[in-house]
C-alpha cells in the first residue's frame, strides 16, 4: 500500500514538472495552422515595427485615412499566424476605418520567444509606432482575440483610446488554467498569469465584449464575467451557437458597426 502510494505521488510530481518546464509550449502555439487558404481582398502594407534588443514584429498596414478614420490594432490569440486572420479582416476593412494587424515574437517568422512581458511590450512597440504614424490615441480602438484580449487590457490601462473590442476573453490565465488542469496547482506553478479581471477597473473607455456561449476553449461565464466587472459605457454581443472562433456573421458585423458608431 505505501509503495503504491510513492509510486502515485512521484508520478503526480513528474506531471507538475512537466507541466511547469513546459507550460510556455502548452500555451503559446506560433506554428498551428488552421488557415483555409483565404485570400486577402485589401490592401495593405507589410510593416516591420522596432521592439527591444533591436528586434522587429511583422504587421499588415491597412489604410484608408489616418486623420478622418479611427484605426484598429488587432491583437491575435495564441495560436497560428497573420494569414490565419484573413476571413476577418476581408470584413473589416468593409468598415470606414484603417486596421493594423501584428504577429507577436515568435509568431509568423518574428525572431524571439513569446512570454507574457514579451507580449505586453510588443503591444506597446506597436502603439508607439502608430502614434507615430500620425493617428492619434483618441483615434485607435484595440481589438483583442482570445490571448489578445490579456494583451489588450494591459496596454489599455488608463489610456483614453476610442474603445476597446474583446473577443472571447478569460478572465486570468490562472482560471482558464485551473480549466484545463484542475488537478495541478495552477496559481503556484504558472508564469503568464494575464490577469485581465484584475485590469478592468483601470479602463474607462467603451468595450465591447463578445462571447460564444458554445465555447469550449474559454468558458462563457468568463467573457460574461468580463463584462459585467467592465466600466461603462460598455456592449456585448453573445451569440447562443458561437464557438470559441466566433462566426463572422451578419450579426457580429451588425455589433461591431453599432459599436464603431457608438465611439
């Protein structure tokens, strides 16, 4: 009975620290592709923005024009590369604004290796540099898409952006990590913690939140639970078939027009 109880023990132990050396791999998936072969029906230009260590992070530029029209800066999740951002932004650009679209460290050919702080200053390089561009603050909403939501709310602390749109957030990456791993002691052993939930008192712009309530990757009552800590003025949009990768449809186009229209 003891030997067997060793035995369960040291097996749990290896699962912990497979888990802790690993976890940047299990969260972080740069070279998943789940890209139909979308073809992009816009324009844009192929940018490379300055991070740290002389370092740059590949972006598509799409412009209409920089001082009547907002700009979003879209901000993806942790899986795949630009291209497999197309089928959205072959909507996007339908609306009368310019679009900025980045792949962060280590996602589509970018030198590095992603990590929380990595993410949050490749969010901030890429502010910088639009702002350089000539749009001004009060003109660039963020759009963030599931693990781009955590880097969205981080960079929108107590700035005065036009708004602010989240697609399938979390609410830290600790709760979407006891998810997954309820067994393990996720808030000992995890690194990039994300704490959106944390962030949303210090954002006072208006957010749009949208949320499939068939989501099986980032529960539901995390976007739910996002929006109702949210300050005001504040929209939501939760579609009851929507998966994770939410459907691009007439009605998700309709909330973002309306929000486009409310900022």
């Amino acid at each position: 009975m003891l030997t067997t109880a060793v035995i369960i023990i040291c097996c749990y132990l290896v699962v912990v620290a497979f888990v802790f050396f690993n976890q940047r791999n299990l969260l972080y998936h740069p070279f998943e592709n789940n890209y139909n072969k979308d073809e992009a029906n816009f324009s844009y230009d192929e940018v490379f923005i300055p991070t740290s260590n002389e370092r740059y992070i590949k972006g598509w530029f799409h412009k209409k024009d920089l001082k009547k029209n907002k700009t979003l800066v879209f901000f993806h999740g942790n899986a795949g590369n630009l291209e497999n951002r197309i089928y959205k932004l072959n909507l996007i650009k339908d609306f009368e604004i310019n679009f900025l679209i980045v792949a962060y460290r280590g996602f589509s050919g970018n030198k590095g290796e992603p990590t929380e702080t990595g993410l949050y200053e490749d969010a901030r390089s890429t502010l910088d540099w639009i702002v350089k561009q000539g749009v001004s603050e009060d003109k660039i909403i963020l759009y963030g898409e599931s693990l781009g939501t955590g880097v969205s709310t981080e960079v929108a602390q107590n700035k005065k952006f036009a708004g602010i749109i989240l697609e399938s957030p979390f609410t830290s990456m600790v709760d979407a990590g006891k998810f997954y791993y309820f067994y393990l002691p996720v808030s000992l052993l995890l690194k990039d913690r994300y704490e959106t939930i944390r962030k949303l008192k210090n954002i006072r712009i208006p957010m749009l939140v949208m949320h499939g309530k068939r989501d099986k990757i980032v529960p539901f009552h995390m976007g739910k639970k996002v929006f109702e800590e949210a300050n005001d003025p504040k929209y939501s949009y939760f579609p009851k078939e929507d998966d994770h990768m939410m459907d691009y449809n007439e009605n998700l186009l309709k909330a973002l027009n309306n929000f486009f229209n409310s900022i």
